[in-house]
C-alpha cells in the first residue's frame, strides 16, 4: 500500500511544549515535512509527518511521549484555482469523507496534500483509476 506514516501526539496546551518537540526532532536531525495542529484549552495534538518517520517514533517513544501512528495518503494536485478538486471529487464520487487534509511544506516545484481517509485502500484505488500521482516512500526524500 503506498502511504506515509504520520505521527499524532498528545500535548499540553501551553507555551513552549510543541516548540520542544520541534528542537527534539531537529536536534536528531528530523525534519517535520507537512503538519497541522488542533488546541483545546487544555490540550493540543500535533499531527505530522516527518522525513524518518521511524526514527521519528523512535526519538518520541525514548522522550516518553504518547504517539500514534496513522497511514495516510500524500498525492499531488494541481497548483491553480479550484486543483484540489480534481483529487477531492473522485473521492466524492465514489462516496470517501475526508477527514483531514493538510499541505506539506517546501515540496518544491509540487503541491503535495496529506490526506486522512477511511478506508485508506479504496481512496488509492479511486485516485489510481483518476490519475491522481500518490507519493509514498519517496516523500521522505523530497
């Protein structure tokens, strides 16, 4: 299955906790390549993907932090007015809620989209049947 791996972790919401998880994963030389952030009052969950995911999981678990891994998919789209819709309405079609998306940051010459979906599987068949590019491994590198 061609999907990346993100990360959710759990946060208390006050100033300078996600700023110590960015110098924790920077100084193990990960770099954050696509996020997005949820705050309630008293908690936040930082979602994101990284360019060593595994080492990623790895430097979290050590620090003891709480983590889940997801598989999610990263696609390209268009970079022009109303692009998203060419990945979004096949999924529509054939009946796939989005439950997240988000952009990765500093991809280059591509717009590159991660997308929380269920079921995961059907989405890539969908996206492969409607000539959507899926990145998988290869995101990591970028």
């Amino acid at each position: 299955m061609k999907t990346v791996k993100q990360i959710d972790l759990l946060l208390k919401n006050e100033p300078g906790t996600l700023s110590s998880v960015s110098e924790l994963l920077g100084s193990n030389g990960i770099n954050i390549i696509a996020f997005y952030v949820t705050t309630t009052k008293e908690e936040g969950r930082l979602h994101f993907v990284a360019n060593d995911p595994d080492k990623a999981i790895n430097v979290l678990r050590t620090a003891s932090y709480e983590i889940f891994v997801k598989e999610v998919i990263a696609c390209e789209t268009p970079n022009h007015p109303g692009g998203m819709n060419a990945v979004l309405k096949p999924l529509k079609s054939a009946g796939i809620n989005v439950d997240y998306i988000y952009p990765c940051i500093g991809t280059g010459a591509i717009t590159v989209l991660i997308i929380g979906v269920g079921p995961v599987q059907k989405a890539l068949e969908i996206m492969h049947d409607n000539w959507i590019r899926v990145i998988g491994d290869e995101l990591y590198h970028t």
